[in-house]
C-alpha cells in the first residue's frame, strides 16, 4: 500500500478519501471551500474561512484548524498505530466516548472490519465504496 493511501485512514475508522473537506482541497473546489467553511461556522462555533478548509487526511501533514483538539488522533500518533484497531487497550473507553459523541457507528464497523480482514483489503474495500 502506497503511504499515501495511509494518510486517508483515519485513527477512529473512517476513510478521508471521501471526505468532502479532503476533496475540495485536493481538487482546489473554491464553491465547495466556501460551503464547508459556512457549516462548519456553524457547527462548531468558530468564524471558519474557505482558506481554513482543507486537509490531506488524519496522517497528512495539513488538517483543519480543528484536528489539533482530537483526542483519538494524539492517542493513535503517540502509540505510533495507524488506526485504534492497532492498539493493545482497542476497544477503549476514548473510542466508545468519541463515538457516543460524534454519532460515528460506521467508523466502529470499519475498524472492526479492519482488524477483520486487514489494512491493505480494507483501504481497497472503502476506496471502491467513496
């Protein structure tokens, strides 16, 4: 698997490859920029800018102003897993809070299905579906 496909996988579960913020970066979508800054404003509370829009996944090297406050993601990064999958404690209490909290119940069937059948069969599996 190229590591740029490793960017895309993100700690909790889920895929960033279909992530509307990641695609409207890499295909530099001005419109689409400007929607998702006005939800995000909105959803969280903050003066968000289309400049602010953009990220190349939870293992790239540009996120959202946001990301930096993930729990999930400092926890994966500081035990050096790609995914919580990975991890010793998996399943913890940080994954079940953050699920309850951001009502994410296909990122807990992605990483289960991810420990199920492997990294690489994974990606493919959620690529064909974004």
């Amino acid at each position: 698997m190229e590591q740029s496909e490793k960017t895309l996988v993100k700690g909790c579960g889920g895929y960033c490859g279909g992530c509307l913020d990641y695609l409207a970066y890499i295909n530099n979508d001005e419109e689409l920029k400007k929607k998702l800054a006005k939800q995000f404003s909105e959803e969280l509370d903050m003066n968000i800018k289309s400049e602010d829009v953009g990220c190349l996944g939870c293992h790239g090297t540009i996120h959202k102003p946001w990301c930096a406050s993930c729990s999930l993601q400092r926890c994966t990064e500081g035990k050096k897993n790609l995914t919580c999958a990975s991890c010793d404690e998996f399943p913890c209490d940080k994954l079940e809070t953050y699920y309850q909290e951001h009502r994410e119940s296909e990122s807990r069937a992605h990483l289960l299905r991810r420990q199920e059948i492997g990294l690489e069969k994974w990606v493919e599996e959620v690529k064909g579906k974004s």
